[in-house]
C-alpha cells in the first residue's frame, strides 16, 4: 500500500472509529517499514482532530467520540512501542497527571478524557479512581508534569479540588503547575472560586482546555 492511500485510510478508520482497521493500518505501516512519526502525524492525528471538529458542531456524539478515541488508542499501542525501539518519540502536546479525587469512586468521564487526551498527543498518567491529594502531587513531581486533572462525581468531593490546589501553594509549587477541573457538579464559577488555571464541561472541552492551558504555559 503506498504512503497516501495508508494515511488516508489511517485518517478514515479512526473517523469511523474502527479500531480493528485502525491496528491493522497501524501494523502495514511497521511491515512496510513506514516513517511512523509521519505516518501519526499525517495519518492517525488528522483523523482525531476530524473528530472533535464534528463533535464541536454536534456531528458526533459520545458513542461517536469513545470510539474514535480507542481506535487512535489502539493505533498507537501499536506504533510507539516500535518507535521505541528505533529511538523515536512521537512528540508531546505535554504531560498530564489526571485522576479522580480521594473519596469519589467515578471513573468512566475521567477515563474518556484521558484517552482523548492521549489520542490528542497528550502523555498521559491515569492514576485512576479515589486518588490521595498527595498523590497527584508526588506523581506531577516525579514525571515533571505541565497539567493536573481533578475529576469530581460528587459534591463532597469537590472540595479535594480546592485542597489540592492549597497544598500546591503551601508547599511553594503552585506556579509549577495547571490545573483543570471538572466533573458533573463541577462549574467555570467554582473553577474561578478556587483559583483553577481552566475548567471542562464534557471529555473533548477538555482537550481543547488542555491544550489552551499547555501552550499558555509554555
């Protein structure tokens, strides 16, 4: 298969969400012994930022949206590993820590938002559901993170947002960091409240907020 016919059905096979097209497409382009950053870039990527502009004018829909995001997902825990062993790194959008906070059991939102924002380039470390403030913050430190994402299901646990956000300052690092918030309870006005750098009504706003927050930052 030649190069524009493999980016073109790249592209394709992540709009339609078809992740089994996508492995495929993803495995022709190591056998033919492809350039695989430009087979991502060219190919995979187009194909996710096609997406959020269909969902941004209402195209798509969440079923829509989850399936696009495994597909490019899927693509890519083909390609990186054999980049990795060439040495190659697909570059970064930036590095984000993401989680739900201590106390909320609430994965699936967080979830989708994390595997958008890894589709959209993103380094992502998923520490998952109930996570202990000092975590986010031990892990942001270790991996020299550019953004923090609170998720919050439940009004209670809310307040482990403007916490973490304190403890940040206490420990002089608030600076280090941007923090997006969200989650249904979640609004732009507590975001502003608690001095959050950005908040996310749904997955593919916060990608969008994500790469507003990353690029400020650098």
């Amino acid at each position: 298969m030649d190069r524009d016919t493999l980016l073109e059905n790249m592209k394709t096979a992540v709009i339609e969400g078809n992740k089994q097209q996508a492995e495929e497409l993803a495995r022709k382009a190591v056998e033919q012994k492809e350039d695989l950053l430009d087979m991502i870039e060219n190919g995979f990527v187009p194909g996710i930022q096609k997406v959020g502009d269909m969902w941004e004018k209402g195209d798509y829909f969440l079923p829509e949206l989850i399936a696009s995001a495994e597909a490019m997902k899927a693509a890519m825990n083909i390609l990186q590993p054999e980049m990795e062993k060439i040495g190659v790194k697909a570059r970064s959008t930036g590095r984000v820590v993401i989680g739900t906070v201590e106390g909320d059991i609430h994965d699936i939102g967080k979830s989708l938002v994390s595997s958008l924002l890894s589709a959209n380039g993103f380094d992502v470390i998923d520490l998952g559901a109930d996570v202990k403030l000092t975590l986010f913050i031990e892990k942001a430190e270790e991996v020299k993170a550019d953004l923090i994402c609170l998720s919050s299901l439940l009004t209670t646990t809310m307040l482990g947002q403007k916490r973490l956000l304190n403890m940040l300052s206490e420990k002089n690092i608030r600076d280090k960091y941007k923090i997006l918030v969200g989650g249904a309870p979640v609004t732009r006005q507590w975001s502003e409240n608690i001095g959050a750098d950005g908040y996310a009504e749904n997955a593919m706003s916060a990608v969008v907020e994500a790469k507003k927050l990353v690029d400020r930052k650098g």
